[in-house]
C-alpha cells in the first residue's frame, strides 16, 4: 500500500532513539545493572533533568546526541558493570565497533583481575552475537507488548517521555533477571554456537507475563484489570502496581 495509517504516542520518538546495553554471561545470568544511553539535545543531562531524573538501582543512565555509546560510554560500563560483576579472570565477547577496542579493556582492567577478550568478526554479529541471535527480540517483543496494553487500554501514560523509558527498560531488566528465564540466555549462547549443551525448554517471557494473567490485579482491595504476571512472585498486576508504583521484585528483595 501507498500509504499506511499508524497510532504512535508520540510523533517525535519515531525519529528519536536511544541505546540499551546488556550484560549476560554464559552460565544465562542476566547481570545488573543495566547500561542506558537516551538521546539529548546537548549530549549530556541538564541540572534541572538530573534533578528529575528516574533512578533505579538495576540501572544507569547516561545520554548523548544521537542516542548511541561512544567510546567514554564503553569505558563507563566497563567501570559501573562489568568490572564489579566479573571474578579475577574472565572472557570478554565484544562486537567489533571500534568504540570497543580491546586496548581500552586492558587500560581499564583493575589490576587485581585478567580479562580476556574475544572480538566478533565484523558482518558476522547477527550469526554469533549472542543477544542479538536470540536475546534482543525477546526484549523488544516484550517492551512492545507492554505498550501495546497501554495503548489498547487508553492509558494516559506516555512510555517515550524520558523517565518512563528508565522506568520501563529498569522493569523489563528486572522481570528478565528472573531465575526462571535463565535457560533463555543460555540458550543465546547455545543458539550463537559457543556452547553444546542446549539448555532445557524454558517459557518465553511474553506468553508468561501477558497470556496467564488474572482478569483482576491480584494486590488486595485492588480490582483493577491485571496486564502483566510478574516473572518472580507470580501475581497478576494491573498498570498501577506495576508500572506506576514500580514493581521492583526479586527473591532477595521482595516486592517493593
């Protein structure tokens, strides 16, 4: 067709992106924090945004001008992710953009800890890089789900305004950092060729958080139509609970 009609919250973010930078490691864990790059004007966040800002304790925030990392972001999730979540030696798999050289890891490497580090062939990153074989789309159909609901349930919530892009992003990383999708990220790496062990079946995040959900919020006194199942504690929750009071949950934590 000629001409395709479409419903966006906001005309603007269909022009406007921003940067996402997980860390998984081969055993399927889902590492905290993590690492965001929202596209600023002036590359950097105002003191009155600063003040404003959302912060979650699962990830950091940072910006730029177009929304993408550049090298001094890299040197910033070595330094705030990677390294404090890594033993004395580890294996590095980076993709082969020149902000991620490995003479920065081994400038940066605490001299206390031996990084090795394994660089992707360049055109070769949706064949063997791990996420982006199996993790990215996983991560992008639940992020897509979740507006979707808020959309088709005329929600007065605008998901591309800068906090609510923490906010969601932070949720989507805490929900997937559920022991339960642990086969799912070992599975990237079986997928991407880097293991021979391929992981047990495992259920896929967006039929268990938006397809087992109970027709009401199960908070008590709360009656509210449910549109997610937490990955942790299993309750079915509606947005308030989840979305706009933030429904941090883990093992260790509880529910907050």
């Amino acid at each position: 067709m000629k001409t395709i009609d479409r419903v966006v919250q906001s005309v603007s973010s269909t022009t406007h992106s921003y940067t996402i930078q997980p860390t998984i490691s081969c055993d399927g864990k889902l590492l905290s924090p993590l690492f965001i790059v929202l596209q600023e004007h002036s590359g950097t966040f105002g003191p009155r945004v600063q003040e404003n800002l959302f912060r979650a304790s699962n990830v950091i925030v940072t910006a730029s001008k177009s929304g993408k990392m550049t090298s001094d972001h890299f040197k910033k999730w070595l330094e705030e992710a990677y390294f404090p979540n890594v033993g004395r030696d580890s294996v590095l798999l980076m993709d082969s953009w020149s902000g991620q050289c490995p003479a920065i890891v081994t400038d940066l490497t605490p001299m206390e800890k031996q990084v090795t580090t394994m660089v992707i062939p360049k055109g070769t990153t949706g064949k063997i890089q791990p996420l982006d074989v199996y993790g990215f789309r996983i991560w992008k159909n639940f992020a897509r789900r979740f507006s979707d609901t808020v959309l088709l349930l005329n929600y007065d919530i605008n998901l591309h305004q800068r906090n609510n892009i923490i906010k969601l992003q932070s949720l989507i990383h805490n929900q997937l950092s559920s022991p339960r999708y642990q086969n799912l990220f070992k599975y990237s790496w079986f997928k991407s060729g880097y293991t021979n062990e391929r992981p047990e079946t495992f259920k896929n995040p967006v039929e268990f958080s938006f397809e087992q959900t109970s027709s009401t919020c199960d908070i008590e006194d709360c009656n509210d139509i449910a549109v997610i199942q937490c990955s942790w504690c299993g309750k079915s929750l509606c947005l308030k609970h989840f979305f706009i009071e933030y429904h941090y949950c883990n093992i260790y934590n509880g529910c907050d």
